[in-house]
C-alpha cells in the first residue's frame, strides 16, 4: 500500500534503499546474467527432520528459478541510456567569486561570506544584520559594527545578478533599478521611464502591489501613459535574481516524469507503465545457495542454524519486495484502464470540456478495489498524452447540472472562467458576482462563494489585482 502512493521518481529511490538495506535482493544484470532460467531442484529436497524449518518451503522448483524471482518491470526491447548532466558554478560560489575581486581584506571578504551564506536560493538576505554582527564575533572571532557588515552588504549588493542581497521584494527591486539611467532629462525635464518606476517602487509600493493605480496618479503627479510605461518596465525586473542559478540538483528535483503514458492507436489505446528506471530484481543466488548448503549439511552448529536464520529472513523479506512490486504494477495498470476506459473522448482528443464527471468510487467499482486504493493510486501520479502531461487527480470531479439537465465537470467551468476573463477589460474587470451572472448566461448556475473558489483554483486573483492601465 506504501508503494502505491510512490511515484515513478520515488520509487526508484525506494528500489535503491532495498537493495542496500537487504543483500539478499539484487538487481539483474542482463549483459552478464548466464545463468540457466530453469534449474533443476533434485538435490535441494534434502531436508533434516529435526529443523525447525522445511528447507523445501525456501528451495523448491517454485522458489528457485530465477524466472520465478524477478519482478519483470523491464520491457525486453527497452535500453538504459545516460543522460548527460551539465554542471556550473552553483550561486554561492558565483558570488564569492566576484566577492574576492572586490575585497580590501582579508577580514572584510570573511564578513562577505557570512552574508553570502545567509542568501538564500532566490537570492534574498534571510538574517538580520545585527545577528550576523553577532555571528561574526561567535564563530570567527571578528568583532565589528553594524556599518561596517552594511557596508559589505552594499558591496554584496552591486554583484551580479542585479538584486541580489536584498532584504524583502521592494529592495530587489529598486537595485534591479538603480543599475538603470535614474534621474531627469536636462535637456527635457522629462523623467525616464526608469525613475518614474523607481520612484513608484520607493514610494508607494504598497499602492502598487495592490494596484490601487488612482492614488499614485494622483501623489506622483504622472499621466497615464507614463504609469502604463513604468508598469511594464518593473515587469520586466527578476523578483528572484537568484533563481537563474539555481544548482542542477533542484532543477532535477522539479522535473516531472509521467507514471503513465497514453496513446490513441485507431480504435484503442496503448497504456504503458513507466518503469524505465526501475531495475529488474532478483533473490540473490548466494543467498539462495547458502540455504541449499545448509539443508546438504549433516552437522549443524548453532552458528551455522543463527546464521541460516538470518539468510531466511533476508530471502523473505525480498521475496516480499519483489512481489508488492509486481502487485504495484498491476494495480496502477488496472487504474489507468480503468480511467481511460470512463473518460476514452478526452484521452481521444484531450478537450478538457469531453471530461466526464469521474469519482473515484466509479474508478473503484470499476477495478474491484477500494476507493482508499484507488485514491494512492492517483496520489502525485502524471499520466502523459500526446496532448501533454496532466496530474492524474485533476481528472477526478463531481458532477454539477447546467440549466439543460446535463452532468457537467467542475474542469469544464474553469475553462469557462479562463476564458471568460481572458477576454474582459483589464481597465474594468469582473469581479465574482459578474462572473457569477455571466456563467448564468452560459447555462450553468452556481454560487458566487463557487465561483470565487474555482478562480482561486485557477491562480487568478480578485478583480482589484487584475486591473491594467
């Protein structure tokens, strides 16, 4: 059951636990593998009738083949193929780097790189000064004042990437700007659009974030053109100047790789497993064969019985492994069958409006199992379509009758809601009692409080935070 909630990411990393944890299980090597796939077990049915344990129950024709110990999670065509991993300087070194280039001393590069290492992976300052004064004399013995780290901070802070060091969004943002030509045309006395941004930014921040454009029209004493141009320049600034570089590592961890591919074949659907990176396993063969010498020996010590107890466990616990993968497999199969089976119109042309209303009783009903076990089963697993890579629980919704009677998904009025404010004015847009009563228009009749929580599903904001110049 734990693995079933494992996804294909995960369970590789499982496999690899297993297999340093219980030597008894191993991983099979195809090149190297030699061994016969049916072995004769005649001279393993010598069992000795005072043991405490029939040796046939570990060595038997049924145990023994090695076709009998392998999960076969491997299609016999498919390949293993290295991907090459590029590596670069991480953040923190990139900063320090520059950091030297920039230090009078030896005393004043150490103060850079307590600050540095307070820098998170976004590129933000995450301590106060005053505690990294503290640091300083507690761990290097360096005592100082607080304008004396500011002003390494400062120094920090013209590094690249613009923005980094700074203490909260409104910071980054205004370094970001400062690089730029601030100030006021003599020849004019027009302001560029970078101090016009600028001053946006240091004085009323708060007004911008929350798009109450009004007010700064009115205290900045601008046109609004020059507000319109302005927005666009501080869009274009990097709210996480450190993000860019961000180690390999976290860029793996964010990749995302389907438990399951679909594809339309004519009048079916191929549904494939992805176990591509899960080894083929195997009960170990000298573990197999220590039980085999026992069960030949005629003397028996109480090392050799201690030792033969051990290897017994090793066996069943890998046995066990081997077997909950297959059981693993077989589930998740029987799944996305069974979803593809209730919903074949969407995986056909992947037109979120031919998505059924789908619970998982009906996938559970389906399949004979649970609805618990159907629930793991779709728990942070993708399925991959030639349409693109979707979260297999996004599928699952309730029903929710238009005027006309007909069942309709709660995916279907997000769409409805997209497009519907995709197409508004972004001087006057929708709030949600509009929404509410355009969606009325189209047939489908919700609460507003509904509405408003299907827009939050989809990440647009309130109306008030959607509005453009």
């Amino acid at each position: 059951m734990k693995l079933l909630q494992v996804p294909t990411l995960e369970l590789e990393q499982r496999i690899k636990q297993e297999l340093e944890e219980n030597p008894a299980l191993e991983e099979v090597n195809k090149e190297s593998d030699s061994e016969s796939q049916e072995e004769s077990s005649e001279n393993t049915e010598n069992s000795n009738d005072s043991d405490d344990f029939d040796i046939r129950d570990y060595l038997d024709e049924d145990d023994v083949a090695d076709y009998k110990l392998r999960s076969n999670n491997h299609p016999a065509a498919d390949s293993h193929r290295d991907i090459p991993i590029s590596e670069s300087l991480g953040f923190i070194d990139h900063l320090l780097s520059q950091l030297r280039l920039l230090s009078n001393s030896e005393t004043e590069f150490t103060i850079g790189e307590i600050i540095i290492g307070n820098i998170d992976e976004s590129g933000y300052l995450q301590r106060e000064l005053s505690a990294i004064v503290d640091d300083l004399a507690f761990s290097q013995n360096i005592f100082t004042d607080l304008p004396t780290v500011e002003t390494v901070l400062k120094k920090i802070q013209t590094l690249d990437p613009a923005g980094v060091g700074a203490r909260n969004l409104q910071e980054c943002l205004l370094l970001q700007l400062q690089r730029k030509n601030v100030g006021t045309d003599v020849g004019t006395g027009v302001k560029p659009v970078s101090t016009v941004a600028y001053q946006i930014l240091e004085r009323m921040f708060d007004a911008f974030t929350n798009k109450r454009y009004d007010q700064i029209l009115q205290r900045l004493n601008i046109s609004e053109e020059q507000l319109s141009s302005a927005i666009q320049e501080i869009t274009k600034l990097n709210p996480k100047p450190g993000s860019a570089y961000s180690d390999s590592v976290k860029i793996g961890s964010q990749t995302i790789v389907p438990d399951f591919i679909v594809t339309p074949e004519n009048d079916h659907f191929e549904i494939i497993l992805n176990v591509r990176n899960a080894p083929e396993l195997r009960v170990s063969r000298d573990y197999a064969d220590l039980l085999q010498t026992y069960s030949e020996s005629k003397q028996k010590t109480k090392v050799q019985k201690e030792a033969v107890t051990f290897v017994r466990q090793k066996i069943d616990s890998a046995k066990s492994f081997i077997e909950a993968i297959k059981l693993r497999q077989h589930t998740l199969l029987g799944t996305m069958e069974a979803i593809v089976n209730l919903q074949p119109d969407y995986f056909k042309d992947g037109d979120i409006t031919m998505l059924k209303p789908m619970k998982m009783q009906d996938v559970a009903d389906l399949v004979g199992l649970d609805v618990s076990t159907i629930s793991r089963v779709v728990n942070s697993k993708y399925v991959q379509t030639p349409f693109g890579i979707f979260l297999l629980r996004d599928l699952f919704s309730n029903a929710i009758s238009n005027e006309e009677g007909e069942d309709v998904t709660s995916a279907e009025i997000k769409v409805q809601i997209a497009e519907i404010i995709a197409n508004e004015d972004k001087r006057k847009p929708l709030n949600d009692d509009a929404l509410t009563a355009i969606l009325a228009e189209k047939g489908y009749t919700l609460a507003r409080r509904t509405v408003a929580k299907y827009r939050e599903g989809l990440g647009i904001g309130v109306a008030r935070l959607r509005k453009s110049i």
